[in-house]
C-alpha cells in the first residue's frame, strides 16, 4: 500500500497535469481561431482592394508552407537518420559478440526513406 503522502502527491500532481494540459490546449486553438480570423479579414480587405491581387497572395502563402514542410521532412530524415547510426554505434561497443547493433538499422532506414522522399518524390513547384 502507499502511504498516504504518496497518493496525496500522486493525486494532485495528476491533477495538476490534466489541468495543464487541458488550459494549454484551449489556450492554443483560441491562439488558431484568431490568427484564422486575422488572414480572413486582411484577405477580404485585400480582396476589395482594386490594386491587390488576393490570389497571388494565397499562392504564395501556400507555397512558403509547402517548403517549410519539405524542409521539415527533410531535417526528420536527417534526425533520425542519425540517431539510426548512434543506436548503431552504441550497441555494437555495447555488445561485441552478437549482431545487436541491426536494431539501429530500423531508425537509420526510416531516416534513409524520409529523405529519399524529400529529394526524389515530393512534388516539384
């Protein structure tokens, strides 16, 4: 059985985290719901412009997100390519007389195959 300071501190910090987490979550799709309201307005503001072009400005927004994107799944192949080399690395000095050091090759080929898709199959602009 635990002691009874133990379930106190057990229960409150639970309660402690849940309630973090819940007030972060709601303080973060208020944080979307309005920066979604501010691009609305600048856009329709921009769109009664009769010298702006809202189109172009969706596009290029599209397109800086579709980059940041691709450089997101590139910097995860990169990531985990290396961890895949470093777990390599550890068990192989860990463990000489077995082949254990082919468990990083999970992390390594995942890495491999994120980066191949980044530079061989994402759609080109």
């Amino acid at each position: 059985m635990f002691p009874l300071p133990m379930a106190l501190f057990l229960s409150v910090g639970a309660i402690a985290l849940f309630s973090f987490i819940s007030v972060a979550t709601w303080s973060d799709n208020r944080r979307r719901e309005r920066e979604a309201f501010y691009k609305s307005e600048a856009l329709k503001k921009l769109a009664e412009s009769p010298s702006a072009d809202a189109l172009a400005v969706l596009r290029e927004e599209e397109r800086i997100a579709a980059k940041r994107r691709h450089e997101g799944i590139r910097l995860g192949g990169l990531i985990t390519t290396a961890t895949g080399l470093g777990v390599m690395a550890f068990f192989r000095l860990l463990v000489d007389d077995r082949p254990v050091w082919a468990m990083g090759l999970v992390p390594l080929l995942i890495g491999v195959a994120m980066l191949a898709y980044s530079y061989f199959l994402t759609p080109k602009e």
